[in-house]
C-alpha cells in the first residue's frame, strides 16, 4: 500500500530554504544541462497555459526531469490580476522518478520566488557592468523582496532605488527591508544612469523605454510572461543584447521578445557552457520566462533537506 505523500507548507518551504544563495549552484548546473539538448538529460516541455477567461486568469503547468538530479516534478501555477489576494499561486509536485509515486506536494510560492531571483542573480553575475554601483528595482510585490534578499547577498551596490505604480507600496518595501533603499516618483528617475534594472511589475504595456537607460546597463525583465503583454520597449529590446533562459519559451510566450522582433542572442545556459560570451560591457537584457527545471532544482533541495531532518 502506497503511503501518503508529505504535505510541505509555505513555512517548511521557508525554513529549509532560507537564502536564494543556496539555489544558485545547483541552478546553474540546470540551467546549462538544458540548454546542452539531449545531453543534459533535461526533459522539459514548454509550460501549457490555460486560460480561464470568465474570471481574467490563467493555469499553467510545468512539469520537468532532470536526469542529473533524478528528480521528477510538476508545478501548477494560477495567475489572477487584479484580487486582492497574491497574483501567483503555486504548488509543485515532486514523484518518485523510478516507479512514479507521488512522494510530497509543497507550497510552489516560496519556490517560485526564491528561484525566479536566484537566477536572475546568476544572469546579473555574468552580464552586469564591470563596475555597477546603483540598483534599481521596478515592482515592489513578492519577486521584488526575493530579489532585493538574494542581490543584497551577492553583490555590494552603493544605491539602491525602487518605483512602484503605487507609490505607497514602494514606501513599505523601503520601510521593512534591510539596507537602504530609495523610493522614486517615476520610472525615468528610477531608472537614469542605473547599473542592474530589475523589472518584476504587472504591466502589459511597456513602462521602461531605452532612451532613458544608461548605455551598458543589465535588465533582469521579469514580468510580462504572456505573447500580448510589455514592460520593456522596442528600443531597449533592439539596442541591447538579448539573453533567455529557453529559446523556446521565450518565442511562444514572451510579448517583450515577439512584438518588438529583438533576436535571441543566448540562452543563460550557454553562456554558463561557455558557448556564448557574456557581454557586460553592452547594454543587456535578461529575459526570464521561469522554467519548471529550476521548480525541480528547488523542489528537490527542499525535500532532501525536510527529510534528513525528520
């Protein structure tokens, strides 16, 4: 008789991945199986997006394998604008790979954000100025502290600033994080002569446009992971060397790549290969999709750590 699969909350999640940091070695070790092809043992479908119209939202799901890690696991993830409840919700599934068994179902949301900065601090590493000194950080929900937790950690930026739509958000992400951090009225201010931009908003129509950014800069480019949907503009996308961290996806469901018509120049992965170069004396842009393989990395940690320490 098959035993029931743990039940790991949003606080076990937490308690047994407290720093993003912990994520970024096993990350890139995925990030670069995938984008070796067949080789990498990485089986991952570009995530199935349904739509549910009557209620503006969406169910996405991604499952993955990573032969590396023998770990087998599917995330479903609802997407719902404009409620007063989180945006994103998650639950990630993680099976017993040799016989299929559902072995734990855990709180995706913690994962979600942990994973989404911890890569973001991987392409930043690479592609950032040689010498960056101000960030900025356009959001200021869930993947703006994830971000702001792990970039405090792995980098030293003399200024930090943030913007947000509501300016009152922005006020309490300054207030309740650690550090300094400047709150600014307006995009354009945020952003001017910015080193490392994080763009993890909700928009739909492009809100960061290419003349106001300072020539060689970095752009994580988070948010707007739908084909209809902006937040950077066509001038940014076309001046600045585009990484991704699928080709795949970011061709079916990235809005920022398909209307501006920017070409892909790399995927993260092969630049961790060491097949594409990285570079950080040119405007960049990281476009980051989220791909279940970083779900299964994460997932896979967490469960290892929650069951040695039973």
């Amino acid at each position: 008789m098959s035993r029931m699969p743990a039940f790991l909350s949003a606080a076990v999640v937490q308690d047994h991945l407290r720093s993003s940091s912990l994520l970024i070695p096993p990350l890139e070790t995925a990030l670069a199986n995938f984008s070796s092809g067949p080789d990498g043992g990485v089986t991952q479908p570009v995530r199935t997006v349904v739509p549910v119209a009557k209620h503006r939202g969406f169910l996405g799901v991604m499952p993955a394998y990573s032969a590396a890690e023998d770990a087998l696991t599917t995330k479903l993830v609802t997407f719902y604008e404009g409620l007063s409840i989180p945006s994103h919700q998650a639950t990630v599934l993680l099976f017993e790979p040799s016989n299929g068994t559902l072995m734990a179902v855990m709180d995706g949301n913690v994962i979600t954000a942990k994973r989404t900065a911890a890569v973001s601090a991987i392409a930043t590493k690479f592609l950032k100025p040689p010498s960056s000194e101000v960030l900025c950080i356009l959001g200021a929900g869930v993947q703006a502290y994830s971000h702001y937790e792990v970039f405090a950690e792995q980098f030293s930026f003399k200024e930090v600033r943030i913007w947000n739509r509501t300016r009152e958000n922005a006020e309490k992400f300054a207030n309740t994080v650690q550090g300094e951090v400047q709150v600014c009225s307006s995009v354009q201010e945020a952003v001017a002569g910015a080193d490392v931009i994080i763009t993890v908003t909700m928009a739909t129509e492009p809100i960061l446009f290419g003349e106001w950014v300072k020539p060689g800069a970095h752009i994580n480019a988070i948010g707007a992971s739908r084909p209809d949907w902006r937040e950077l503009d066509d001038v940014l996308m076309k001046q600045a060397v585009l990484y991704v961290d699928s080709r795949e996806a970011a061709l079916k469901e990235s809005g920022d790549v398909l209307l501006s018509g920017a070409e892909i120049f790399a995927e993260l992965g092969e630049v961790l290969k060491g097949v594409k170069p990285a570079y950080c004396e040119k405007t960049t842009v990281f476009k980051s999709l989220g791909m279940a393989i970083e779900d299964t990395v994460a997932a896979k940690l967490v469960y290892d750590a929650w069951s040695s320490g039973k």
